[in-house]
C-alpha cells in the first residue's frame, strides 16, 4: 500500500501532468519528518502524537521514520492503525469514553498498557475489562485556560478537588496512578502552561505518594495568515520550568500529545477554480470538506499559492471570499483570501499547511469528496507558507 501512492516532483509537475478535476492532497515527506524531529529535540520529555489530528497512513509512517513511537489514540479502529503500521509503538486510550470492551481488547490483542478515566464510574467499568495490575491509568482533570482556542474540558476532565480521590481510586485498585489534562486547543499563550501545572501542583501536595507520569496534554498551535503564535520554543519552555515545581517520583516523565503542531505542516490541498463571481469564487472543496475545521475559532484561512498553466501565478492581489461547491449556504470560507486580480476558473490554488484536522474529518456531503493523496518527492519543495511572522 506504501508503495501505491503516486508521487511527483512538484505540484507543477503533477498540474503539468493532468488537470485534475478532483482536489489533490500533498504530502511532503520531508517536511513530515523535519517537523517531527525539530518537536522531539524541543519537547522536554515523551511526545505521544494525536492520531486524530491526521491518520492517513503515508503521513503516520514518515512520523514513525522520523522517530515518533508513542500514539495518543481516541479509539479501538486508530490503536488497530497503529499496530498495522508499527507494532512496537506504543498506544495509549486516552479517552474516558469507550466503546464497551474496546479497553479489554486493546490490552489483550495490541497490548495497551496506558488507559484514562476521569470519574470514579469510569474507573470501576475499566477495571471490568483489563488488568489493571499491568496498567497506567491517567485521572484526567478539567483545567482551560483563556488563551485555548477550544475549551477540552467542557466534556471531559474531573475537577481539581476530586483530582485527589480519583487518583487514590487507581492506585487502590491495582494500576499505576497518572495525572493528565489538556488545556485545550490552538493554545495562543505559553503560560496557560504555567497555570494549568500550578493548579496540577496543588493536587498533588494532597497525595502521599508520588507519580510517576504527567501528561500536558496537546494545544501546541501553530501560526496561519492573521493568527501568528509564539514559537514552540516557548512553550517546550513553560512546560519544562512548571514540571521542574512539582513534587513527583525520582523517575518522573513529562508526556505531550501534539496533533496539529506535527500533523499540519507537511500537507497541501490542491483545488480548481469553478467559477468566479466579481470577488467571488467557487472551488471544489469546501467546509464540509477539507476546510470543516474553520468552523471552529481560531485561524480563518491557510497560505496559498496561485498557479495557472501548471506555474506559479504572480502579480497584483485583491481580497476574495472563497465558496466550496455544495448547495449548502454555510459552504463559505470565514476569511478573504488575497489572490492575483485577473484569477479565472481553471486556475489553481494551494493551500498550505493544511495537514491537520482536515482529511480526518472531511465529508462526502452532496457527492463532492476526493481520497486522491500523492507525495511531493522534491526534497527543496516546501508547500505555500506564511512570507511573514514565524511559521510555527
């Protein structure tokens, strides 16, 4: 199956070798494994990427090249993934809803070891299903910060004052107690960080024992037109100095679950041009494809690139509103887009670093959906990038 996909040179090239009538989808592999390796150099401790943020197997492998063993999975189909891809990675459920005997299965058949609950109800049914005597079991707890994107703890976490109760629960029933929270999504703030491990501190001052495993969770962002974040740098940085506060084991281990700051560098989306209309024009992609996700707050828009007879199109730029092709009045992209002034249908666009939360959630609403995903193999192509601000 590695091998099937197909692969050119550039994005001209493919343009050059046809006109296709479906949006394309870029993986640049290199770019794939540079990012990677830059968040393994920078995290201060276990980097666990989220499988949600992008499981498309191609881009799961050059993660896996590029040094990524431990997998933050949401469900039994993404553990199955995982361990058809590299079976000595290292899975952790880390979600307290599961479908019922999931947990039983993902111990016995792919050897999961890492497990979450985040209410004594929860605790009690993964106890039915696994051993807990060779368990991890992570007590995650609700904590957000104003600077996330998206509050994570809306629908899941216990609150601190029930941290410590949850905790003693795990290790009394047999399993290895674990702290972990997410302060949520796009985090623009590095110390949403510092806040979130300042509260994690107070709960545990109230043990009498110590962990061994703290799990910051992800919301490492990463920077599109009109929404520039600070470097992760930073961040590794006010995660390294908080965790440094706590009083934990001897042999204690900081874990992240980045998804988006691994997932969305390294892919493009390419689409046509179908019609345009004043500032207005109609591609055939949309919000209920691989743009769904500016539903949600945050950036608006992707760098792009314009190409027209298979080369990059240069020159003046208005601003225009970018429509998918369904009949649904919500297909409109939220924000304008600057393009060169004389764009026509069947010119092109790139969309770059689109990687993240966009194949993962893509529907075939009204028939319009593309699986076509080919690789970039020049090692000096990169996909359209921010030309200002820092591009993390």
């Amino acid at each position: 199956m590695a091998n099937a996909i197909e692969k050119f040179s550039d994005v001209g090239g493919l343009l050059r070798t046809e006109c296709p009538k479906e949006p394309v989808y870029c993986i640049y592999p290199h770019v794939y494994r540079e990012t990677a390796r830059d968040f393994l150099r920078g995290f201060p401790g276990r980097v666990l990427y989220a499988v949600k943020a992008n499981s498309d197997p191609t881009v799961l492998r050059l993660l896996t090249d590029a040094g990524i063993r431990h997998f933050d999975c949401a469900s039994l189909p993404e553990i199955e993934l995982i361990d058809a891809i590299d079976p000595d990675a290292t899975k952790y459920f880390m979600i307290p809803a599961r479908i019922r005997g999931a947990a039983g299965t993902a111990q016995e058949k792919h050897g999961v070891r890492h497990f979450l609950v985040d209410h004594l109800s929860g605790l009690s049914q993964l106890a039915k299903e696994i051993e807990t005597s060779r368990s991890v079991i992570f007590a995650r707890m609700a904590v957000h910060h104003e600077s996330a994107m998206e509050d994570l703890s809306v629908r899941f976490g216990a609150q601190p004052e029930e941290m410590p109760r949850l905790l003693r629960s795990i290790r009394d029933s047999g399993a290895e107690p674990a702290l972990a929270f997410n302060v949520g999504s796009s985090v623009t703030d590095p110390d949403a960080y510092r806040y979130s491990i300042s509260i994690t501190k107070s709960v545990l001052e109230q043990l009498p024992f110590r962990l061994r495993l703290i799990d910051v969770g992800g919301g490492y962002p990463k920077s599109y037109p009109g929404f520039i974040v600070p470097h992760l740098e930073e961040y590794f940085r006010a995660v390294a100095e908080s965790v440094g506060t706590l009083p934990l084991a001897d042999n204690a281990e900081v874990l992240g679950e980045p998804g988006r700051a691994l997932a969305a560098p390294g892919m493009s989306a390419v689409v046509e041009v179908l019609l345009r209309k004043d500032n207005r024009l109609f591609i055939n992609d949309g919000m209920f494809g691989v743009f769904w996700v500016l539903r949600i707050d945050g950036h608006d828009r992707y760098p792009v690139r314009t190409y027209r007879d298979s080369k990059p199109l240069e020159g003046a730029t208005m601003e225009f509103q970018i429509n998918g092709p369904t009949c649904d009045s919500t297909d409109t992209l939220p924000g304008l887009v600057p393009l060169p002034v004389d764009i026509r249908p069947g010119d092109y666009l790139e969309f770059g670093n689109i990687g993240a939360y966009s194949l993962t959630g893509r529907t075939d609403y009204n028939g319009y959906y593309s699986d076509r995903i080919v690789t970039i193999t020049s090692p000096t192509e990169t996909p359209p990038a921010l030309q200002n601000g820092n591009g993390n």
